[in-house]
C-alpha cells in the first residue's frame, strides 16, 4: 500500500462516519466509490503482474581484428544486460516497472530501475544497459523484481524472478611490453608436446580461445564448418609456474595482495597464451598445472580465499627446467626461509613482493635476505601494478 492509498482508505472511513452521523444519501453513495476504487486498485496490480514474465541475457563485446580474449567478460571492462519483459495475456498492461540487482556492478551502482510505459497484448519489449565488470568472480544468479500500481497508484504490486546469470568476470591482466616471444623462452626443456604455437606441422584439431588466429587451417575449416587451426610437433617445453598463499590477505576491497596476485598471475597467462604456451597456477584447493591459459583464467576468477596450502606444500613437487614466480606480502616474513630453499632448489626463481597493503610490512627485510644472489625480486607497490608487471618482463623469468 502506498501513501496515497492509506490516505484514501482514511478518506473512506472519514466519509463514512460522517454519513453515520448526518444521515446524507451523498456521503454513503461517495463512500461506496471510495472503496469501490479501493478495491479496483488493490485487484488490478496483481491482475496485471499475473501474465507478465521476464528473462535476462549477457551479450559478450564483439573482439576487434585478432584480440579473441576482449571476447571475454574481463574485470575493469562492460558487457551488455538485455532485459525481455514478456506479455502473455490478451490485454496491454500499463506502467510497469523494472527492478534488477546487477551483482557485476560495484555495489553502489547494482540496482538498476526502468520504467515500462506499455506492455501489448502477447508480446515482448526488449531492452538494455551497458553493465561494468566490476570485480573478478563467478556469478551464478541474480535476481529481478517486477512492480506495478496501476491505475491509480493506490496499492503495489511485486513480483521477484531469481535468474540465472552464468557469467564468469576473468581478472584483469596487464601487457607486457617489450617481453622476448614466449616460445623462445619457455621451450629450452622438457618433453615433446603437440601445441598450436611450435615449428613443425603435425595435425589439425578444433579452435578454442587464445589459439593465434594465423594458425587457423582453414581449408579444414571450409571442410567441417567450423574453425579449425593447425597442430605442431615441438621439440623440447619448459614450464613456467606462479605460486601464492590464499589462506589470507591484506588491504581493502580489490585492492588487496590476493587480488593483486591474482592479477600477475593473469598477467603471465595471458602473455604465455599468445604463444598457446601452458601455465601453472600453485594456489588454492587445487592447483593447476600445464593449464591452457583460457583454464588458467577460470581457474583464477574463481579462486576464493580461504584456508589452503603453504607456499612449501604448493611448491614440494619439483618440475624439471621449471621456471617458478612466487608472490607474497611484504608483512609475511616468515615465508623467507621457504623463499631461500626454493632459491637453491628451483632452477630459475623470481619472487614479486607485494607492498602497502598494510601495517607489520618489512620490505627491507625480504630485500636483504634475498637480493643479489640467485633469486630476483621485484617489488610491486598498491596502485602501481602495472609498473610491477613491466619490471617481471626485465627479470631473470623471461631470461634466455
């Protein structure tokens, strides 16, 4: 009920008493219309709501020329949200609004109102809105309120749609400039693979995100009717890995060393998915290994904080010419023991020290220990990320 229907409901009874005590036909025959309209207004909203119906769909950007990745919802960027408000009665229904919670949105700007002028009898209207990515994640659902108090404004009417969403929002990552091509990096050790990004033809398999468009074979192509990009028979694969504790965190909402983390470790995903080269992600649950970089990014957009492995239990397991980026937090001194053994023990190390998230942190401890001898470390500041990722491309990862 709304403000304007409580005073009219108090109009009705004021009326009525008032009949009561002068006996005038008039009040009663006014007061009859009150409440006549009272009850119009109470019945037609849900009358109305009863054959309405709406659905959502997330249309991904259109990626320009070779960049597939812009394909994908990516932290920082926009997707379109098309609304379908569907009419399957024999009448128009009138001022209908739309109510959303968006959860891709920051939560400042999630709820999102329309307003429908006119529904017609058995049909749709279609809208939209652009939504911005705010934050990496899975989203599963969200939810859509219909609401209406026509004719008169009198009483509300709502009805609540739980939607399924199924959008994945990939963290945001950063180019490396001026970085060495990964297959001249990463393919110095390691075992035969077959791979998208090597010298020697071997076969022909199905497209999928993040192989080079330039190896798409497309007399196959023309053949199936569906992309089809060439196989190659490399000689010899490194293996580059990017390890980081999720047990906790510092700093405040995306600006965070988990989140940070998980940044880089995009970062190098993407890079190495250029080259259709493979990533290991060491953090989590489950960590990943020799993961395409598509599996790498979903695998990063959903990791969750919470108890998990320390950095010695993600990294026990030695890989042969693997390369290895440990990140940790400036505050978590304890963690440089672990730093020094995997120094002597990894085949190439580089740690990136996240700093400035908060109180306890000792860079200059970190610096110390572990500068100038076999492991390289890269400090990456709160809010200048960026630079952080441009100075790994100067490090001994990419080193020949």
């Amino acid at each position: 009920m709304t403000k304007a229907g409580a005073a009219f409901i108090g109009a009705g009874v004021a009326v009525y008493v008032l009949g009561g005590q002068t006996q005038i036909g008039w009040l009663y025959l006014l007061d009859a219309m009150i409440w006549s309209l009272v009850a119009l207004s109470a019945l037609l909203p849900w009358w109305s709501l009863r054959s309405l119906r709406i659905e959502r769909q997330v249309c991904l950007p259109t990626p320009p020329g070779e960049q597939q990745d812009q394909a994908l919802p990516v932290e920082g960027g926009t997707v379109e949200v098309r609304l379908t408000v569907t009419n399957r009665g024999r009448l128009a229904r009138y001022f209908v609004k739309v109510v959303e919670e968006c959860p891709l949105e920051e939560p400042e700007a999630r709820s999102k109102a329309f307003l429908l002028p006119a529904v017609g009898a058995r049909s749709d209207v279609v809208f939209s809105y652009t939504a911005a990515c705010y934050r990496r994640g899975r989203y599963t659902s969200a939810t859509a309120v219909l609401e209406t108090a026509a004719p008169l404004g009198l009483f509300v009417r709502r009805r609540r749609y739980d939607l399924p969403l199924a959008v994945t929002v990939y963290p945001a990552s950063y180019e490396m400039e001026g970085v060495p091509a990964t297959s001249d990096v990463w393919a110095d050790q390691g075992q035969a693979v077959r791979s998208s990004a090597a010298s020697d033809f071997y076969g022909s398999r199905e497209y999928q995100y993040g192989d080079p468009l330039r190896h798409i074979h497309w007399r196959n192509t023309a053949r199936l009717g569906r992309f089809v990009v060439k196989e190659f028979e490399e000689t010899s694969q490194g293996s580059i890995a990017v390890a980081f504790e999720t047990a906790r965190e510092w700093g405040v909402g995306k600006e965070t060393t988990v989140e940070y983390a998980i940044r880089i470790a995009a970062s190098l995903a993407r890079h190495g998915g250029g080259a259709g080269r493979s990533i290991g992600i060491l953090a989590g649950p489950a960590p990943l290994s020799g993961a395409h970089w598509l599996e790498a990014m979903d695998y990063l957009a959903g990791l969750a904080l919470g108890e998990t492995a320390s950095l010695d239990e993600l990294t026990a397991a030695p890989e042969a010419g693997r390369t290895l980026l440990a990140i940790v937090p400036a505050n978590e001194t304890g963690l440089i023991p672990s730093l020094q053994r995997l120094g002597e023990r990894e085949r190439r190390l580089v740690v990136v020290l996240t700093e400035g998230f908060g109180a306890g942190e000792m860079p200059e401890e970190f610096a110390s220990r572990l500068g100038g001898g076999s492991i390289d470390l890269v400090r990456c500041s709160r809010g200048d990320l960026g630079a952080a990722v441009e100075a790994l491309g100067r490090s001994r990862l990419f080193a020949g």
